[in-house]
C-alpha cells in the first residue's frame, strides 16, 4: 500500500505503511454450548455493514454502542454530514432518478426497489461517463453478508472506476495514522464488494441472501400505488432485478475497477467548510484485504475480544461516553501508576 499528498501516484514522500494486523491465536476449544457470538446478538446473524469490518481506534467504543443499542451523533458527525450532502447534491446533477410520493408507505420489496432503482440510476450515469455518490453495494465475504455505499465512483483514465471515501476533519490537517488506517480498510472492503457485484456468478450466490436479510420475496407484487409511481415499468422486484443485472453486466464489460483507491479529507466547520485538506492514494492489496477480513471476523464469530484504544492514543477516552465504566481505560490508567 501507499500513500501520496499529491494528485499522481509519483513520487511518493512519505513512507507511510500500515501496521500488519496482529495475528490472534486460536482460542481453547469451548466445553459445551457456544455462548452467543456477537454476529448472533447484535445483527441476527444476517448481515454486517462495511464499518463492522473496518479496523478502528478503538473497538471497545463501537462494541459498547451495540450494548447499548444507541450510538451519540456528536457534532463533528452532525457537520460532517452537511458536507457529504452538499457532494451527493452536485453529483446528483446526472442522475435520472424515480420520484415517489412521499405519502407513499412502502412495502420491504418496495423499499429494496427503491435500492436497485437507484442503483440503476447510478449505473447508467457511470456508463454515460458520470461519477456517481452514494452507491449501494453488497456481497458475501466468507459466507458473511456485507453492505454498505461507496461514497464516490469516480472516472480514470482507460474507462478506469475509482473509489473514493470522504472524510470530514475539523482540523485542517490529516488524521492520526490509526484512523487513516481505518479508511484505507473501509475502501478494501468496497473495492472487494464492487467487484463482486460486476461478477455474475457472485451477484446469483448474493443476491439471495441480500433479499433473506430484508425479508424480501422478490416475487411479491407491488402495491398499485408503487406500480403507477413507476410509471407501470415494473411490478415486483424480480423485474427490477433484471435490469439491475443487466447494466452491472454491461459496466463489467465496457468499464474497469482501477486498483487505485483514495480517501479526501475536507473541513467541517468554519468559513471553508467543505475544502480540501489533503487526498490519501493507495493501492488494493489482496493480502491486506484478507488479513482484515480474517481478523475482524474472528470478533463477530465470538472468537476474540474487542480491541481498547492504543495507550499511545489514550487522550482520547477523555471524550467517551464511556469513560467511567470501561475497564480497558483503567487497566492503562493503573499501569500508568
């Protein structure tokens, strides 16, 4: 992997590396019935986002929100958020999107429908030349279902498809290293779930467990309402599916998944809110994306512990909601004495 300040993968300045994942050892064979794996608890053992897989500061913060069942928006999310709207509306600029009603209540078909009919709309804007926000993706990884939106397609050179996060910092100057590394993780994700979509074989083994995590019979008819809404061109999701297949099959053919992925980082606040901080460039690596996978997985599996902060970076816990009762914290705390 690397990782450049400048617009070209040139002359690299710095020689940034990620650290390797730490190996976890295989725990001691359990005795008796498996205690409930937090796959099982906290998302019914039907799907993961591409965030659950990514590597972060600080596992334990994530794995008390999922107890807790609530996450604190804080106002960096909240500001972070006005820029990645303000983005998503100059690329909408291209999109032949479907209104609906908003009085329209909307079935679980209609509602994943309304996924695939904005897929499409994507799609067809890529394959017209367009980049595209927002882009909905899935896929099996080890037999896991993920999902999650590719926060920017954009075009390279060779009919080339980049992907490309957004990140919002209130500080004009680039993350620690722990959370550059966490967004390099997040685009491996993404270029291993886009890839998967544009192949075909892939798509059919996806598509059905896409549709059981949801709940969704994809031969169920819509409502009239949706129908009419739609202007009569499909009436069940099946149909949808059809043409969703057939453009990815056409972006496969006709357009590349280029191996450079890239992470931009722009101010939150302020005056010069939504100005670039700096672009991160990297290049995929297969062997990074299987060391991730492998060892996120494990935790979903119940097969090892949630990861606590690095005491390099222990500052931050003076920000957590939970600060007071996680025992990760005190333990450093204590070794500090």
């Amino acid at each position: 992997m690397r990782l450049t300040s400048k617009s070209t993968l040139d002359g690299i300045k710095t020689g940034y590396l990620p650290r390797k994942l730490t190996s976890i050892d295989n725990p001691e064979p359990l005795v008796g019935a498996r205690p409930p794996t937090p796959l099982s608890l906290y998302r019914n053992n039907k799907k993961l986002n591409v965030t659950d897989i990514s590597t972060k500061y600080c596992e334990l913060l994530d794995f008390y929100d999922l107890r807790s069942g609530k996450k604190v928006e804080t106002a960096a999310m909240a500001a972070g958020t006005v820029v990645h709207l303000a983005l998503e509306k100059e690329a909408e600029k291209h999109l032949v999107k479907v209104t609906l009603p908003d009085t329209l209540k909307l079935s679980r078909e209609e509602e994943m429908a309304k996924k695939f009919l904005d897929l499409i709309a994507r799609l067809n804007a890529m394959l017209a030349g367009h980049a595209v926000r927002e882009f909905y993706t899935f896929g099996l990884v080890d037999d896991c279902l993920i999902t999650g939106y590719i926060d920017e397609l954009g075009r390279g050179p060779d009919n080339s498809l980049i992907i490309s996060d957004t990140k919002s910092r209130v500080k004009g100057t680039l993350p620690p290293v722990s959370q550059r590394l966490s967004a390099y993780h997040q685009l491996l994700v993404y270029h291993k779930l886009l890839l998967s979509m544009l192949h075909d074989s892939e798509l059919a083994q996806s598509l059905p467990r896409l549709y059981e995590a949801f709940e969704v019979d994809p031969n169920r008819p819509f409502s009239n309402e949706f129908v009419i809404a739609l202007e009569n061109k499909y009436s069940s999701l099946s149909l949808i599916e059809s043409r969703l297949r057939e453009l990815l099959h056409k972006v496969a053919f006709k357009l590349n998944v280029s191996d450079e992925i890239q992470v931009s980082y722009r101010r939150s606040t302020g005056t010069n809110a939504g100005a670039l901080i700096d672009t991160c460039r990297y290049i995929y690596d297969e062997q990074a994306f299987q060391e991730l996978k492998e060892f996120s997985l494990q935790f979903w599996r119940g097969e090892r512990d949630a990861i606590g902060v690095d005491p390099a970076e222990r500052n931050k816990c003076r920000t957590c909601q939970w600060f007071d009762r996680c025992e990760w914290r005190a333990t450093m705390d204590a070794a500090m004495l």
